[in-house]
C-alpha cells in the first residue's frame, strides 16, 4: 500500500515515460504554439478544489504577480485529493495567446501531502521544501522539481499579455503514479504525455490579467 509506482512500471515502458522529441521553430522568448493538453483517459476523474488567497475565481490576479509588477508566483493552496494519488503535478498556463497556448509554469513531484504553495516560489530546479505547505505524507522538496516556461526560464513566470484580458489558469493534476524527472524536469508536453491514463484528480483556478499599458 505504501510503495510508490513509477510510469514506466505502471505502463511497461523502459526509459523516462516523458522522453518525446519536441522541436521549437523560432526563439523561445516569446514564442506562442499550440500545446498539447492531458487525455481524459478512461479513469474516472474527482474534483480538486484550487485557491488562491490572492484572488477568487474569475477575478483580476494582482499586479504583484504579474510581469508589471515583483513577478512572484501568488500563494495556492487545494483541497480533495483521493487517497489513490501518488504525486500532484501544476500547470500554469494563457489559453489565449495569440497562436497557441502559452505555458507559464511546470513543477512536479509534489507529494499527496502538500495542500498548497507559498507565495514566491524560487526561480530553482529544485523547489525548496520551505515554498510547500503542508507537507504530511511525502518527501516534499526532495523529488519536487520546477520546468522552464515559454519564456525559457526555470520557474514561475507571470501574466505579460500582449493586449487585452487573458485568462491564466492554475491546474493541479493528481496521478496515480510518480513522473521520473531524470536530469530536470519535463516540459509542459512532456508532462502532458507522461500523465496520460494517470490523472485521478484535477481542478482549475482561473485568473485574469489585463495589461495596463
């Protein structure tokens, strides 16, 4: 009941699960493509229940953490995950960039115990277990780690539309197996592609961002 179940074991596959050939055309800066986004798969998916004490559903995220103002990823915190998950995985993302989804933030390996984020996250690869709150039930910190964005950095980076209002939202994924991370983290598709037919749970917070210049 306690052993943790990597991909590979839970899918037959040799080698890191997320290890998908991704070409980029063009600089990563400011680049906006088309993402993939996670099967439904045939599992049968609860509900998470995401928060964030610096904004409620649907309403403006502060300027704070935002790309106008310190940059810091805002505070996050979830409730409802089943007893059969193994690892949470986030993914922050602008489903209305011009041309495609724009991903602002990749971390895994967050443990079934960790019930939310700390305002602030450091820009490292591997996420201090000081940025989790509780921590009860895992190794929070040792195997959590942060992917780069679309801005190609490591980390939380915020909302910088290029015009109008866009829409950021914050998704927690629940699986029922752990992402073997390897060197560093996967990318936004590589996740994507590991966490097939393993989501158990997801919820969404959604923000908005509307540039004031």
């Amino acid at each position: 009941m306690g052993v943790r179940r990597t991909v590979s074991e839970l899918t037959g596959r040799s080698g890191p699960a997320w290890a998908v050939a991704v070409v980029l055309s063009g600089s990563v800066v400011g680049c906006w493509r088309d993402e993939p986004e996670p099967a439904r798969g045939g599992l049968a998916r609860a509900a998470i229940a995401v928060r964030s004490a610096a904004f409620e559903e649907g309403a403006a995220i502060p300027g704070e953490f935002t790309c106008d103002g310190a940059d810091r990823s805002p505070p996050l915190e979830w409730s409802g995950i089943p007893d059969s998950a193994r690892e949470l995985a986030l993914l922050v993302d602008d489903p209305d960039a011009p041309g495609g989804t724009f991903t602002h933030w990749v971390v895994v390996g967050l443990a079934p115990g960790v019930t939310g984020l700390k305002p602030g996250v450091p820009a490292e690869e591997n996420l201090p277990a000081g940025s989790l709150i509780g921590a009860a039930g895992g190794s929070p910190g040792k195997s959590t780690r942060q992917g780069k964005n679309d801005f190609g950095k490591v980390g939380y980076g915020g909302p910088c539309p290029p015009g109008g209002t866009h829409r950021y939202r914050f998704r927690l994924f629940a699986l029922n197996a752990t992402i073997p991370t390897g060197e560093r983290a996967p990318t936004r598709a590589e996740l994507v592609k590991a966490m097939e037919g393993h989501i158990v749970a997801e919820g969404t917070l959604t923000g908005k961002y509307t540039r004031s210049r």
